[in-house]
C-alpha cells in the first residue's frame, strides 16, 4: 500500500524531486527495545501532521548502536517547512535520552532521484 502511494507521488510531483533525510545516531545500549516505539508513537505520529510527509522508518543495525531514522518528502519545500518547524527539535530532544555521548543526530538531506 505504502510502495503504491510512493509511486502515485512520484508521479503528482513530476517535475520535482522527492526528498529524504536520514538522519543518524547512536542509541544507548539500555534502550534498543525502546527506541522504536518512541520512533512510531511519537516521531512519526508528529511529523504526520506535517503537510507532504510520506514515510518514516528507523534503520538500526544488528547488535550495535547504530541508527538511522529515515524520512521521506513529496518535495524539498515540504521537507524545508518541516525542518524550519519547532517539531523537528520537539522530536530530536524527545530521543535526547537514548543518544549516546557525541551519538547526536547527524543528518544528510537527498533529492529521489530514481525509485523502482
């Protein structure tokens, strides 16, 4: 269902980009079981009122502290009117407590250039 609504969008913003962030981090060890839930209770829940939000995912690696929360756009501007909005450091300071010292979000910003 989400694979249609992405294809659709690519469509409806022909002429523009998609747009993602992935943002990485490093997650305390005492809550890799509750990372996720933070992450889909409150992050995404958040950045669904946000006008041109797709899709949010949090990437982490196996055993390890390694995240990646990862955030799909319909374009630049909307991922801009997200990331100027107090919502974006209301989420980064929700996590505040599981980041591990110098574990901070680190983000990259990319246009979609192709999807299948």
């Amino acid at each position: 269902r989400n694979k249609d609504k992405v294809k659709i969008l690519a469509y409806k913003t022909f002429g523009e980009f998609m747009f993602v962030r992935m943002s990485h981090w490093k997650c305390k060890k005492e809550f890799w079981t509750e990372d996720f839930k933070l992450f889909n209770k409150g992050a995404v829940s958040i950045m669904e009122n946000h006008s041109g939000f797709i899709k949010a995912m949090l990437l982490g690696g196996k055993n390890t502290s390694e995240r990646i929360a990862f955030t799909m756009w319909e374009n630049e501007e909307a991922y801009s009117n997200f990331s100027s909005h107090k919502d974006l450091e209301k989420i980064i300071k929700m996590f505040e407590h599981m980041y591990e010292k110098n574990g901070s979000p680190k983000p990259f910003e990319y246009e979609v250039r192709s999807q299948s």
